[in-house]
C-alpha cells in the first residue's frame, strides 16, 4: 500500500474529521500542516493550489486503482473513500435505512452547521463588512447553536452512547469537531445535554483523543 499523505490543519474541523476516521481504522498516514493562516494562507500559495484549486483542506494523497496516486478533497468523500477500501471499521452503513439516517445527520453538521462558520467565511464578514471580533462571534454561536438545537432533538430519537445506537458511526466523526468549535466559542452547553454526554463518551476513545487538535505537530498554543 502506497503511503497514505494527508494535507492538514490542526484547527480544520474538516480535517479532524479524516484524522479521526483514519485513526479509527488504524491506517498510518503522513501529515503535510498547511497553515491556513500564516504569510496570509498557505492554502493560496501555488504550490497548494495545485493540489487542490479549492485552496481548502483536507487532501488526501491515495494509490488509485492503477496503482498510481490521486488526490481527494471533501472530507465526506474522503471518508467514503476509506470506507470503501478500508472497511474496518465501516463508518457509514453499507445498506439498510439506517444508512441514510447516518449520512443525513452528517450531513446535518458538515453540511449545515460548519461551512457557515468556516475560515474564509469568518475572514469576508471581516473583510467585507468590517465585522469585530464581538460580532463574528456572536456570527458563530448563532449559527452552531441554530444547528445544535435541531441535532439534539433528532438524536433524542436515534443515540445510545453514540449518536446513531452505540456503534461509532460518521456521525461521531462529525459531531466531535464541532463540538470543539463550540466551546472554542463558549457556547452554552447546557440546553444540549445529549450531545455533550455523547461527546464526553467518544472523547475517551483513542482515535479520537489521537486526531484533537491541540495534540497535532503544527498545533499553537
């Protein structure tokens, strides 16, 4: 098996989700940090944007089914992809309902919830609108709070000790990063009691303990 090479950042939460899952399924990889802040972003710097025109991470650098290597970004797609290849464990059902029900609520967090709080967002409000500090925060704990308030009453109906039963799904992959954006941004946790228990009980597992960011080679204080 060719070397597995992401293309990181320690505070992405979409890249935290691939680590998280690349963990789970024991699968050794290689960490490129692109700083998505330094020197105004290397993430815009050309030798990036070959990688990926997006100038957004994750990329995941993987052997195609010539044998050759391909580049994949989008987290979701990522995670499929090992999935796929690496199905131990497989985080999103390979059929049944409860397939749709995992990639719905994921989708409900990468989806919904974290791209209108993501980097390049936050920088335009700031750029564009003369937003402060104060009202970008205000930005974000509107919005992830917005969210949260719908997961929670859906994983009334569906969560165990996980968010979908008991068994690690792509919806704990999710659900993690944003959790930690939350109280990056001190949200109040309290109204959402259920997705603070079933973080509390997925951040004692290894993989995720592994993929946090403040415990990545590139991470600052």
């Amino acid at each position: 098996m060719s070397e597995l090479i992401l293309y990181d950042y320690w505070r992405s939460s979409a890249a935290y989700r691939v680590r998280i899952a690349l963990n789970l399924k024991e699968l050794p990889y290689k960490s490129i940090p692109v700083h998505l802040v330094k020197d105004g972003g290397e993430q815009h710097k050309a030798e990036f944007s070959t990688i990926n025109a997006s100038e957004l991470v994750p990329v995941l650098r993987v052997p195609d089914s010539e044998g050759n290597e391909m580049l994949l970004n989008q987290s979701l797609t990522i995670i499929d992809y090992l999935d796929d290849h690496y199905p131990t464990p497989r985080l999103t059902p390979k059929s049944g309902d409860v397939r749709y029900l995992v990639k719905a609520l994921a989708q409900d967090i990468a989806i919904d919830i974290h791209p209108i709080n993501n980097l390049r967002v936050i920088q335009h409000l700031s750029q564009q609108f003369s937003m402060d500090d104060n009202a970008k925060q205000q930005w974000m704990r509107h919005w992830i709070k917005t969210g949260f308030q719908a997961l929670e009453k859906k994983l009334a109906k569906t969560s165990s000790s996980c968010c979908v039963g008991d068994d690690i799904t792509l919806v704990d992959v999710c659900l993690v990063p944003q959790l930690y954006n939350a109280e990056r941004f001190n949200i109040d946790m309290k109204p959402f009691p259920i997705i603070s228990t079933i973080g509390e009980h997925l951040r004692t597992h290894s993989a995720f303990m592994a993929a946090e960011p403040e415990r990545q080679k590139d991470a600052v204080p």
